[in-house]
C-alpha cells in the first residue's frame, strides 16, 4: 500500500510550503525507525560531545565522528575531502552557551 504524506512547512507564512512524498508503509516505517535512532544517539552522546566539541558541528556516519566545524561550511569542507555528502551524515551543533542572550 502506497500512502502520501504531506508536510507543511508553517515558517513561510500562512500559505506554507508543501512537500509531498510517497512512500510504502514499510518505507515509512523504517524511516521512523532511523529517526528514532538518530534522536537516540544524539541523546546518548550529546554530554561527551559538548564537551569535546563545544560551539561546533558534529557530523556523525555509522554511529563515528567524520567531521567537525565551527560552521557549516568548514563542516561541509570536511565531508567533501572524504567523498561524502550532508545526505550521507547525521549533523547536530552543540551550543556550549544555550541560555546566553545578547542584547
């Protein structure tokens, strides 16, 4: 059974942006599956991360650190010198200062 999912990006404005994607329920179920197993190993390993790459991005493949940078391009840099692409990664930034306002 083919199901379409519909996802309504509400940041442009009252109309949105409409992303349409088809896919088999067994599609579906296995890409819930990998976002939950994203979600889990970021959890786990977010403590050590910050700690050891505070104020960067962290690009993770197979569970393994692959790059790291203080933005997205020098993080980009660092998958393309390996021959890989921000499709091919889990990214997350650890913000070593997340309650800090700046006025």
């Amino acid at each position: 059974m083919v199901k379409t999912l519909i996802i309504v990006d509400s940041t442009q404005g009252d109309e949105g942006r409409r992303h349409v994607v088809t896919m088999s329920r067994e599609a579906a179920t296995a890409a819930w599956r990998r976002a939950d197993d994203e979600r889990a190993f970021w959890q786990a390993h977010h403590q050590e991360f910050l700690e050891r790459y505070p104020d960067q991005f962290v690009a993770v493949k197979d569970q393994a650190v692959v790059a790291i940078g203080a933005d997205l391009d020098e993080l980009l840099s660092g998958l393309e010198r390996q021959g890989l692409e921000s499709g091919d990664v889990w990214v997350q930034f650890f913000n070593a200062h997340p309650n800090s306002t700046f006025f």
